[in-house]
C-alpha cells in the first residue's frame, strides 16, 4: 500500500517496493546529506542514438568511442585493451557527449546496468555510446567518490530502482538526473577514496598471483613432456612450400604459414609422439542452436556464451528447449568441449556434471575420450599456447572463421602412457584450483572494501 501523497511520477509497483523506502530511510538519517545526482553535477549527458555512429565509422587511430564493454563491473576502471575508435570529424558531430579525465562513465541499459568507472588520464579525450551516459563533476576526488558510492550495494539498489526498462534494464536520463547521492564532507570523502583504493590494490596483487599461477601451465605442460620452443624467428612476409605438402589438402597460404609449420614440427619433436585427436575421441558431435520455436522447454542447452575464458561452464544462465536434439548431443562426463565458430573460436571446456538434462547448443563440438586417454589431460593441452595455433591453423573462413569436426581431428596431441597423462591432469588442476582460489580472494578484498564504504557512508564507521 502506498498514500497518494507518496507517489513520484511514475506509477510501477517496483518504484515502490517496501525495500526502496527503508533503504532511502536510513539514508535520510544518517548525518550526511542526501541530494540529488543533478545538483551535484555540472552536466549529466547520454551516448548519440545507435544509428548516429555506424561501425563504418570505427577508425583505427582517433578518438576512443567508449561502450558497456569498456565500463568493468564495480570496479571503477575502464578495460583499456579492445578500445574502438571513431575519426576526429564523427567525435565533432557528435561532441555533445564528449568526455575527459575524471568524468564519470555508467552503464544505464543492460545486464550490467550501474557499472561506473572513471575515465582515466591515459584517455586524454573521448566519446561514448548511447548506452552510456557521463556525469561530469570536474573534480578528481568527488568523481572518484560518485563511482566508489555507485558500485556499493546501496548504490547498486538505487540506480536498479530507476530502471524503466520491462526486459532489459534501461535507465533515461531524466531518472538518472534523480538518483540520489549521500554527500559526506570532504575529509570523510578522501578516507572513502582511500578504502577502495586499498581494496584495489589487494584485488589486483591477487590476481597478479593468479595470472602468474595460470602463466606457468604451458611451461609446466611442454617440459613434462619433453618438446623444447626454439628461440622465435623473424617473421617472413614471404614464404614457400613444396608441392608435396600441399597437394592432397589445403593449398591456402594461410594454412602454410612458416609460424604454423614450426610450431607443428615442435609438437612433433616432443618425448611422446604426437597422433591427431581422431585417434583419441570416440566420436566428434556438433551441437545444434534451437530455432526460435524450439526454445522454452525442459531441456538445458550449453552455449557458446555459456563457457567461461578458463574452461569452467556457467550454468546459471542456459537457454531452455523442446525435446529436438539427438541422443549423441546430450551432456555426458567428461565431454570435451570446443567452440568452432565466432570471435571465441578455439575456446575449450570440460563438462564434470554428473546430471542428466543438458545439451549442446549450436557451434560447438564435443567429444568423448577413448579408453587409456585422461579427458583432463586433452583439456589442458587443447588449452595450451601451441594446441592453440594449431586450432588456429585449421581455421577456415575469410570473414567468419569455423571450424568442422574433421579439422578438429587433425590437431595434433602429445600422447604419453595414461599414467604419465593422469600426473599431468592432476598438476594443472591443482594449479587451476590455487588460481581460483586467489580469483576469489581478489574478489572479496574489493567486496569488503565496499561494504566498509556503505558503514562509512551511513554512519556506521
């Protein structure tokens, strides 16, 4: 129940969840004041509408054309690497939206809707995407501050009640301008600041650990068995095969590039002969993508977007169809996994659910290992740098590179006893597991630096 009195503009029934009302009741009593997001901005400005900026207008140098994808989720920076580019003369037409160091940038449509990050000095000027918008505060601390308070849990579940979008999260401008803000003095805001800043550092030494863990899984994985890298070579623009290499099969210079033919006679050279994965797996199934009128039913589908970039499968977000697929297509232990099409081309997955209900979805093919062959040890090398040129090499497409069944079955695998294999498996998943747990760690160093944010924030601290 809510008085008319009470009601705002809007009319949904989410706007006016009991949770919202106490939420900004114990913002209203805290000792710091509570103000609105435009009164404590100079300018609060969307990205142009989509079709404003084309992909024909993407550059390889120029200004930096900001998109959700930049924008990391709670943690406050923006992913420099994969940045996009617009010409100078496009940032011009559209220069209403420009941003600068220390402007603030938001996710306001999307899964990830409320992610805020501060534009950095290394991005002396850019422009953002319609999904985006700027709040520009001209001050260093206060911007970092905005975005420290954004990407807490209060400010999570105020910036989530503007939403106005009935599918997809969308917050408009005229919302955003309402979102409320706690301002505390300036001292208190520096120490906030400084919380997450140090929560940060302790996130990316872990990670760092992480990585380190992760990076040392190839060296580990070649020298256990036995294949020694040659010192790199100079690359050569051009090259030339003989004719017996390339008769019978592909005669494309792609596939017989001289980086290709090294790293298959590295493979080769190794302790254990190398055999193509045909002789290893039983049988090489591709999934199916259900259409549009066979999705909604019973059956789980693993997706491309379902793989994780370390191997682990997410199933808390599957598509769901009718009974359309093969009994070969069902999930069953230790399938191997390998994406063939797509910009994740080569991606590698196990599958350990011991459960009944799940299928392939489309543009991924799996595989069960023959008897005397440890599924975990395909995994690891399918996921080493040298197995991964060598997906590369059996790419094939000029604009939307795939993979069939049958390139797959080509890769070439170091092949050592089984138990020399089941050693291998059970060293990198230790490593995995160490990795993941500092991944976690990481996780909850910035997490406490938040919730110490909102204690400081309401008082409490």
């Amino acid at each position: 129940m809510i008085n008319r009195g009470a009601l705002d503009e809007r009319l949904d029934v989410e706007y006016y969840q009991p949770k919202h009302f106490e939420l900004l009741a114990k913002l209203l009593a805290c000792s710091y004041p509570l103000k609105l997001l435009k009164d404590v901005s100079k300018k609060i400005v969307d990205g142009p509408f989509g079709s404003s900026v084309k992909s024909e207008d993407y550059v390889e140098q120029g200004i930096p054309f900001l998109r959700v994808a930049d924008i990391t989720h709670g943690d406050g920076t923006i992913k420099l690497d994969g940045l996009i580019y617009i010409s100078s003369e496009k940032h011009q037409e559209i220069s209403r939206s420009t941003v600068f160091p220390n402007d603030v940038v938001i996710a306001k449509t999307g899964a990830t809707m409320g992610a805020a990050s501060v534009v950095p000095e290394t991005i002396p000027e850019a422009n953002i995407r319609g999904d985006l918008a700027a709040v520009i505060v001209n001050d260093a601390v206060f911007a970092n501050y905005i975005v420290n308070y954004i990407n807490t849990k209060i400010g999570q579940d105020l910036f989530w009640r503007l939403n106005s979008g009935a599918t997809r999260g969308r917050v408009v401008i005229s919302n955003l301008r309402k979102y409320p803000v706690i301002v505390p003095d300036t001292e208190k805001i520096v120490e906030i600041n400084q919380v997450v800043k140090a929560g940060k550092i302790r996130k990316n030494q872990k990670e760092a650990e992480a990585a380190a863990l992760l990076a040392s899984i190839d060296g580990y994985l070649l020298q256990a068995l036995g294949i020694s890298l040659p010192p790199p070579s100079e690359k050569k623009v051009f090259f030339y095969s003989r004719y017996s290499k390339v008769s019978g099969g592909r005669s494309d210079p792609f596939y017989h590039q001289i980086v290709f033919e090294e790293n298959t006679g590295v493979v080769k050279t190794g302790q254990y002969q190398a055999v193509p994965l045909k002789l290893l797996a039983e049988k090489l199934i591709k999934g199916r993508l259900p259409k549009d009128t066979e999705k909604n039913g019973d059956l789980k589908v693993v997706q491309i977007n379902s793989i994780n970039p370390d191997g682990h499968i997410d199933l808390s977000d599957l598509l769901t169809a009718k009974a359309i697929f093969t009994p070969e297509q069902q999930m069953q232990t230790n399938d191997v996994l390998v994406v063939i099409t797509g910009a994740t081309i080569g991606k590698i997955a196990i599958w350990e659910q011991e459960t009944d209900n799940y299928f392939l979805g489309g543009d991924i093919v799996k595989f069960q290992c023959v008897k005397n062959i440890n599924p975990h040890f395909i995994f690891a090398w399918l996921r080493c740098q040298n197995a991964q040129i060598e997906i590369k090499r059996n790419v094939t497409g000029a604009t939307n590179g795939h993979l069939s069944p049958s390139d797959i079955g080509n890769i070439l695998i170091p092949c050592p006893p089984l138990e020399k294999q089941i050693e291998i498996a059970n060293h990198i998943n230790k490593i995995r597991t160490q990795a993941k747990q500092l991944q976690q760690q990481a996780e909850a160093e910035l997490e406490t630096a938040k919730q110490q944010v909102e204690r400081m924030i309401l008082g409490e601290h």
